[in-house]
C-alpha cells in the first residue's frame, strides 16, 4: 500500500517516469516479455517502447490526472454550466499542456529519460556482449577439451602400435636368429632336391633367385652356396672348412629330427667334399 502511494506521488511530481530504478526494472521486464513473444527483438525495439510509454501514457496521464484535479476544485465555485462553459475549458487545457510540454515533458524526456535509457541500452549490449564472449570462451574451451582428449586418445593408440611393432621386431629378430644360415637351408633343399628326384638345383641366378623367394636371403649369398656346393672341390682354410663343417651339423640335426634317413646318407657323402 505504502509502494503504492509512493508511485502515485511520483506520478503526480512526474518523478516516477524519469526515475533510474523505475526506469531499469521498466526496461528489463518490457525486454523479457518481448523475447518471449518475438526471440529476434532487439535492445532497440525495447527502447522505442519505452519512449512511446513515456509520451502515450504517462505524460497523458499525467496531464490529465493535473487537469482533471483543477476542473474538479473550480468546479464547485462554477455556477453556471452551460454550453458556454466547455470551450473555455479546453483552451485552457491546450495552453496548460504546451506550457507543461515547453517547461516539463520535453526537458526532462531530453535530460533524464533519454540519457538513462541509452545508458541502460549500452550496458544490456555490453553485458550481452561479454556473454557472447563468455559463451564463445566457454565453447572454444570445450573444444580445445575434446581436441586434447582426442590427441591424448591417438597418442595412447599410437603408444600401443608401437608396443606391437617393437613386440614384432623382437618376434622378428628372434626368428631370424632361431633360422638357418643361408649354407644350411642350401645344404638342407640340396639334399630333398635330390632324394626327391627333381635335379633341378643348378649354380646359376635363376635358381638364386628361386631359393631367395623361400628363404628370404641375398641372392649373392645363396648363389656363392650353390657353387660351394655343386662347384668343385675348392682349397679352403681351416676356419672356413670349419664353418662349413658347423652348418654341415645343423643339417644332419635337421635331417635326424625328421628321421629322414635318406637324406642323411646323402648328406654324409657331401660331408666328405669339404673335408681335408
């Protein structure tokens, strides 16, 4: 009740249109509803709302709630209504309203309202400025996040392939090292080649080339075996008869873990080829 009779004062003083408070929760309740009807409208729109209040209502209102009181207290000391009496009347009424437009509306439309309310339109736009920047930081934020998960996630993949690679070059390393030497596999598909009756071994690139497909060794290497082994008899040092020797054994371990009796009797009979 007591708000109530403070805004009615200020309405009659016409302190209430021009007042800061007044005229921010004014704004920002106009401005709320309007989204909620129009999600486009703008700080703008808002604000020529606001004028067209301050003129089409208030100073209406006030005009005639000051005009209205004058008329009722001379009212009572007229005594002669008659149709003389109307036009009197509202002559009065446009001279009071050009005088209160010159020394009231006008003034304090350009020198209160109008200052504060463009104040109130620059700090809406700023605070939605540093919202949009908010937002923006917010989002940019968010997807730096979701990049470095990403990185991370790549990382940790990348991590585990170079686990497996480094686990196959070790499995790698390990089974050319449990393989035979290039003399051995030589030795060992010299011997099937002829217990099986093909006869096709020769010491020349074409069969080089042949065995490097199976074996997976230098043609070179394989085809200076080949000659080792289908060549003459060559006068070798004592270390390289005893390496011959050696891969030698391992084929007669190969040919005895595959009780392939055949083989070592061949195998015997070119033993004798490298030995003194």
């Amino acid at each position: 009740m007591k708000e109530n009779l403070m805004q009615a004062k200020s309405l009659i003083t016409f302190d209430l249109p021009v007042d800061s408070h007044y005229i921010n929760a004014l704004f920002t309740n106009t401005h709320r509803q309007s989204i909620l009807n129009f999600p486009y409208w703008s700080l703008k729109a808002t604000r020529n709302k606001i004028i067209s209040r301050y003129w089409f209502r208030y100073v209406l209102i006030h005009f005639a709630l000051l005009y209205g009181l004058a008329i009722a207290v001379t009212l009572p000391f007229t005594s002669d209504l008659n149709k003389y009496f109307l036009p009197p009347v509202l002559i009065a009424g446009s001279i009071s309203f050009f005088i209160l437009l010159l020394t009231q509306y006008w003034p304090r439309f350009y020198s209160d309202l109008l200052p504060r309310l463009d104040s109130l339109v620059d700090e809406f736009e700023n605070r939605k400025k540093e919202q949009l920047q908010q937002q923006w930081f917010k989002e940019l934020q968010n997807q730096f996040s979701n990049e470095y998960d990403q990185l991370a996630r790549q990382r940790e993949e990348l991590a585990k392939e170079r686990e497996k690679l480094e686990v196959r070059q070790k499995e790698l390393v390990k089974c050319r090292k449990e393989q035979f030497p290039t003399l051995t596999l030589a030795l060992i598909f010299y011997v099937l080649d002829k217990t099986t009756g093909l006869n096709s071994l020769q010491c020349n690139d074409h069969s080089a080339a042949l065995l490097t497909k199976l074996f997976g060794k230098d043609p070179g290497g394989i085809k200076d075996n080949l000659q080792l082994i289908l060549g003459k008899k060559l006068e070798l040092s004592p270390r390289h008869r005893t390496e011959i020797l050696n891969r030698v054994s391992e084929a007669y371990a190969f040919f005895e873990e595959l009780k392939y009796a055949e083989g070592f009797r061949l195998l015997q009979s070119l033993e004798l080829k490298f030995k003194e």
